[in-house]
C-alpha cells in the first residue's frame, strides 16, 4: 500500500501529530511524506529522520501562508499523478479544511479522527468516534484514495534516526486561489494542549471559593494560577471547560471539549468540572482520568479512573506538595 502523509506545520513548526501518522502509514508499507510551504527543507529532513520511504517538497512563496485553494489544488495534483492508496493527515483546522476540498475533487471521501486502522482483505476499515463520542463506529470509504485525518496521540510516535537521509522530490504549486492573506496575528502560540501528555483542567469551579473573600473573576485567576503550578510540575499544560473560557476565566486556546480541543493525553487532572457532554467528548481518551469535585454525584466521575470528593482549593495544593517531595523538588 502507497501512502502519502501531509506535513502540517505553521511557520514550519510542526504538528507532532504529522509524524504519528508517518508512523501509522510505515505500517501499512511505502510512505511518501508531503511537504508545503516555502524554506522547509529541515523539514523534508526531519520527516526522512521519523521514517519516510520519500518526501515531496512543495516550496513555493506563494505557500508560504496557508490557504486553502493552492493547498487543495497541489494536493490534487499530486494524488492524480502518484495514485496513492491512502492520504493521511493530522487533524487539524487547517487540514479538515483542504483534505475535503480536495476530496471533492479527487471523487472520495475524508474519514475524520480515526482513532483506529485494520485491514479486512484488501479493504481498510476505521474505526472513529460518532454521536459526540458517545459510539464508535467501524467505516470504509468507498472512494481512491482513502483520505482521513488523526487526532494527536491517537498513534505511537515513530523514534527518530538521526542522520538518516534521502533525497527529496521537487514538484509544483498549483497557486491559482480566489484568496490572498492580507495578515494575521497569534494570540497564545506558547499553549498547545492537543500534544500535552499532561493537562491540569479547570472548571466553574475554578470560581467558587467564598473563604478566599473575593470577587468571581479574582477567584478564578487564583485558581487557574494553582491548577498552572501543578501543570507545570508534572511538565503539562492548563486546559479549561468552555464554562470557564465562556466566564473569561481563561482564554479559548485552553478549552477542551467538543467546542475546543480534542486531546488524549496520558494523564487528565479535571478540576471543578461537572462533566457536560460536550467537555467529556474532549477529554475521554485520556489514559487516565483524575476529577476533584464538590459534587459527589458529579458526571464527571463516572469518567474517571480516580476521584477525589472535596474542595479543590484545599486539595490542588496539597496534591502539589506531594509531588515535589515526590519528584525531590
């Protein structure tokens, strides 16, 4: 089977996620790494170094911002030329956005955060979350090639070989768009939590604390400034129900949930989150779960591996002075 991996970065920093597809297209035999944008041949490097079989270089200044049409156009192209069997990409919004515009093109389909691949004769069968998560759902696309996307941490990341090489493949921008960008601007580049292999999340609860004697939004910054230490103790990040982001408690790069960030990290703390639905889609493929709640009957628990029953103001500080005598901090 010839796959292709798309390499999503921005600014040619890459998406972890794009080399555990790498990986998962390695098991299913040749693998021909897909590069865009414009100075990226460490990246054409890096991806010989996680295993690629061959890389494309697309580099064009014209791709050097990502928009949509030239990114689907020159995806096309070369799907047209090379007949891959499958296309695989990390599930981002950049890729959801291109991988179905070129779907259309190519007369197939795009199977979205497939978090499983067997093979059933010559058929690949995936397996992928419906219903908010709720049911898992074994599907084939009937089209070729096979497109879908991954989400990160659905797949071992390949060991990267140093030194090991190969040489790259030029082709052409297809740089025909109906779009230009006129700028942008990042808001919190820093906070990644989709490749966090530990999150610290914090909920309305973050908020609730009248022993401390102040206002809602004090409460809060205090409280996400707890659940921060501990992030960064155990070397994670700060995620966030969207009842905090929507109470300006914290912004929306943190939010986990189906309105936020899909995340699976091995190790989810959630405090003072209830459990809504929409917030456990996010967060249930974590490899161990963690809640700390006031609310004994509180959904989020029926998630949870453990469950801590009490005031996470008094709970969150001890749970971090454990682990730096612990860690011997």
């Amino acid at each position: 089977m010839k796959t292709f991996v798309y390499i999503d970065h921005f600014k040619n920093d890459v998406q972890p996620a794009s080399w555990e597809a790498l990986g998962l297209a390695k098991s299913f035999g040749t693998c021909v790494a897909l590069v865009f944008g414009s100075d990226t041949d460490e990246i054409a490097k890096a991806a010989f170094e996680y295993g690629a079989d061959e890389v494309v270089i697309v580099d064009d200044p014209a791709l050097a911002d990502y928009r949509a049409e030239p990114y689907a156009s020159t995806l096309t192209a070369l799907a047209t030329s090379a007949a891959p069997d499958l296309i695989l990409f990390p599930t981002t919004a950049r890729t959801r956005e291109f991988a179905a515009m070129s779907a259309v093109d190519l007369n197939t389909g795009v199977l979205t955060d497939v978090a499983k691949f067997e093979m059933n004769g010559d058929q690949l069968v995936a397996t992928r979350p419906i219903y908010e998560g709720k049911v898992l759902e074994k599907t084939v696309c009937s089209g070729k090639p096979v497109m879908a996307t991954i989400p990160a941490r659905a797949f071992p990341k390949p060991e990267r070989v140093a030194g090991k090489a190969g040489t790259a493949i030029k082709a052409e921008a297809k740089i025909d768009a109906l779009t230009t960008v006129q700028g942008y601007a990042a808001t919190e580049s820093a906070v990644n939590i989709g490749d966090a292999a530990v999150i610290v999340s914090g909920g309305r609860g973050v908020s609730n604390n009248p022993a401390l004697g102040l206002d809602e939004a004090e409460t809060a910054k205090k409280g996400f400034a707890m659940l921060g230490e501990l992030a960064a103790l155990l070397g994670g990040a700060v995620g966030a129900s969207r009842a905090a982001v929507d109470g300006g408690y914290i912004t929306y790069a943190h939010q986990v949930g189906q309105t936020g960030k899909v995340v699976a990290p091995d190790l989810y703390i959630a405090c003072g989150i209830s459990g809504a639905i929409q917030h456990l889609v996010g967060m249930r493929n974590s490899k161990l779960i963690v809640a700390i709640n006031k609310d004994a009957d509180a959904p989020v628990f029926n998630q949870a591996r453990y469950g801590v029953v009490g005031d996470l103001f008094a709970i969150v500080p001890a749970l971090t002075e454990a682990m730096k005598k612990k860690m011997g901090k």
